[in-house]
C-alpha cells in the first residue's frame, strides 16, 4: 500500500510538469518524461487499488475463526485433573 502515495505524487508532478512544457513553446523539453510519470503514475494507482479491494475480499470472506471459551475451560479443567 506504500505505491499509493508516491503514484499519486507522480500523477500530479507528471501533469504539471507536461502543462509547463506545453507552455513553454518549445523552451523546455521532456514531454515525454512527463507523460511517461503520468502513466506510470495511474497505473501504481491501480495496483493500489487493486491490492486495496482484494484485501477487504479476502478479510470478508475469511472464515469464522472464533474461540469457543467454554470448551477450551472445559478442555483445560480435564487436561489439569486428570482422574485418579
């Protein structure tokens, strides 16, 4: 999940950074530097969310692992006095 931060910091700086050099008439260069951290941005936000999403599915769908703890007292009691 640490992906998710530094995509949407790549998505924003990629935009930006493409927004100067369209404005720059041809100034500065690296358009396709830019355009290279947008993509590369979306899809570590992508992952994010996938990773995201199959991780509440799996916590869901994970089976019921409750601890009856009048059997386990019970388990407990015969396994300390042991009948003579």
């Amino acid at each position: 999940m640490l992906c998710f931060v530094p995509s949407i910091l790549a998505v924003v700086f990629g935009y930006v950074s493409k927004s100067q050099i369209d404005r720059s008439s041809g100034t500065q260069t690296g358009r396709g530097l830019a355009i290279a951290g947008i993509v590369l941005g979306w899809i570590g936000v992508g992952v994010a969310l996938l990773l995201a999403v199959l991780f509440v599915i799996a916590a869901a769908t994970e089976p019921n692992t409750t601890v009856d703890t009048n059997n386990g007292i019970e388990t407990l009691r015969t396994l300390t006095h042991k009948p003579i």
